[in-house]
C-alpha cells in the first residue's frame, strides 16, 4: 500500500508544479505588459480585459485553424487591438485611465461572453493540449522532470533573459 501512495504523491506533486507553471504563464506576461505600461506613464487596470480578448481570439484562431500557433498569433494581436484602444482613449483624447481600463475590464468579461453564447451555444469545444519539448535527460527526473522540463516551448520562451536597463 505504501508504493501506492508514493505513485499517487509524485503524480500529484507533478501536476501541482505543471499546473502551477502553466497558470502562471499568462499572469507573466501580463505582468511584464504591466510593467512596460507602467515605465511609459499609463496605469493600465484594463489589463483582465484584455486577457479576455486575447484568450477568446486565440482560442479561435486555434479552433479554426487548428494551429496552436495561430492561436498564439492571433491572442497577441487581439491583445494589441485592444491596447490601442486604451493608447487612443487615454493617451491620445486624454481620458481618466481608471475609467477607461474598468470599462475595458467589463467589456472583456461581457463582450466574450456573448460571443462564445452566440458562436458555440451551450457547447464547449475543446482544443488539443500545445505540443511539448522534452530536455533531455532532465525531463526524467522524478516529480520535477515532466513538470518542468517536458513543457510547450512558450514556457521555455518566457524565461529567455531580457536585457536590462
């Protein structure tokens, strides 16, 4: 019984690092867009919103081209679109960006919302998981192994160093 309960604690553990690396992915980049926006003077709280339409976009660019990297193309130029419109309506006519970015945020939950209602209905399609890149050796490691180094490459991607200023 014992050997039971150790497979079951390395699965566990396994998922609980994977999934915490792969929900912390998108709270990354979101955090260094933040940071971007925050150097250049605009306080952006719209940020959720336009996780929304990045993450609607790229679920359709996906489904229908059945390309998890057109899906990654498409989210990020979502994304982008919708940080113009913050750039037009808070830099540009001189708008309060709490305001702009709340109103952004509401946009994103309900607009995405009433999209995915009138283009799926009550179904959820699903998507297939994006392709892994095993390191080699490493990712034979116990618990740590395919947690960490059996991951899409955009995981290895965001922790490319930057150079700083």
């Amino acid at each position: 019984m014992i050997l039971g309960s150790q497979v079951w604690t390395d699965v566990f553990w396994t998922s609980v690092v994977a999934g915490g690396l792969l929900a912390g992915l998108p709270l990354m980049f979101t955090a260094l867009g933040e940071t971007i926006s925050e150097r250049a003077g605009v306080l952006n709280i719209g940020l959720e919103g336009m996780m929304l339409f990045g993450a609607y976009a790229g679920f359709l660019g996906a489904y229908y081209a059945g390309s998890v990297w057109v899906g990654f193309l498409t989210g990020i130029g979502a994304g982008m679109l919708i940080s113009v419109v913050m750039i037009v309506l808070c830099v540009w006519l001189g708008l309060d960006q709490i305001v702009v970015g709340i109103a952004i945020t509401l946009a994103g939950g309900g607009i995405t919302s009433v999209l995915q209602q009138a283009e799926f209905g009550s179904t959820y399609p699903r998507l297939d998981a994006a392709p892994t890149i095993s390191i080699p050796l490493l990712h034979r490691l116990p618990v740590l192994g395919t947690s960490l180094f059996e991951q899409p490459p955009l995981v290895y991607l965001s922790f490319a160093p930057t150079k700083p200023r």
